[in-house]
C-alpha cells in the first residue's frame, strides 16, 4: 500500500482508522504525504452507523470526512513517546503475573495448612524468598508446584530487573 501511495502524483492527504501499529504507518505515510489523519475508532464507529459494512464502504465514508474537515483526529505520539508506552505495559504486564504467582503461592500455602512466619507481607522480602525455598512440603506434589511457582517468580522478577524498569519484589508501582 506504501509503495502504491507513494506513486500517486501530488500532495496526498491521508486518512485512516487508528488500529494495531498506527503509528508506524503515520511515520511512514508523514514521509511523503503532506498531511496525514488517524481516526479514533470509537468515534468513527458512531459515525458509520449503518447496516452494510465493508472496507470500501468505511474508505469512502472516510475519504468524504477527510475532504470535509470533519474526520475525528487523533494525536499520534512521537515513536520515542509509543516505545515509552510499550515498556511501561511491558512494566504492568510482568507486575500482574508476579501478582498471579505470588497468589499462588498464598492459595498453596493456605492449601496445605502451612503457617507463614511472622506477618504475611515479609513473605515477599528477601528472607521471606529464602523461607519459600527452603520450605519442607508436607506433599512432594505440593514440593513441586512450589518449585514451579517460585522459578517462575525468579524469572519474572529477572524480567523486570533486567529491563531497568522498576524492582520486581516490592509489587506495582
């Protein structure tokens, strides 16, 4: 599509639905057209309300509202502002999986009656790790899910370290 567009002769204006990777298409479209619009999806929606629906149809539409002024813009960040917002719900991504292991190790716990020392909040910390590990299973099944589950930990928490962006210990920021 690129390469058809840029054969066009003249100053293009184009139009389009913001959807997965927007904005790499605007950086490569703002190379050669002078200007270029992404829509949001949810306006455009209440726009084309209508029964028959293709993407023929929907480029029409949006062609008419881009030559009248009144396609509903979006504001397209810069590509080091979006690769901001990836690390950041990378961030939030590996936060709720270490909150689904550290639950889980609570529900393994509680499952197997096994009495955490002092407040359940250390069990978190660096001691609190140590103790996980050198736990004493009542079950060698229970043994093994408590490996699994603190590898898994282990890893995440290396995940998150080693993207510089935050500790993994000390739950979401």
């Amino acid at each position: 599509m690129i390469e058809a567009l840029r054969k066009l002769p003249g100053k293009l204006i184009v139009g389009y639905e913001a959807s997965c990777a927007y904005g790499t298409l605007h950086d490569q479209l703002a190379e050669f057209c002078q200007e270029v619009q992404v829509g949001h999806p949810g306006h455009l929606r209440l726009i084309f309300i209508a029964k028959r629906k293709n993407d023929r149809i929907d480029a029409a539409k949006i062609a008419k509202l881009v030559y009248l002024q009144q396609f509903p813009k979006i504001h397209v960040p810069s590509p080091e502002v979006r690769a901001w917002r990836e690390l950041i719900e990378l961030r939030h991504w590996l936060m709720r999986q270490i909150s689904r292991v550290k639950n889980g190790l609570k529900a393994l716990l509680r499952t197997y009656g096994v009495q955490v020392p002092e407040e359940e909040s250390l069990l978190w910390t660096r001691h609190g790790r140590a103790w996980l590990g050198a736990l004493t299973w009542p079950m060698p099944e229970a043994a093994l899910h408590g490996q699994v589950l603190l590898a898994q930990w282990d890893h995440l928490a290396q995940q998150v370290d080693g993207t510089g962006i935050g500790c993994a210990g000390s739950g979401p920021v």
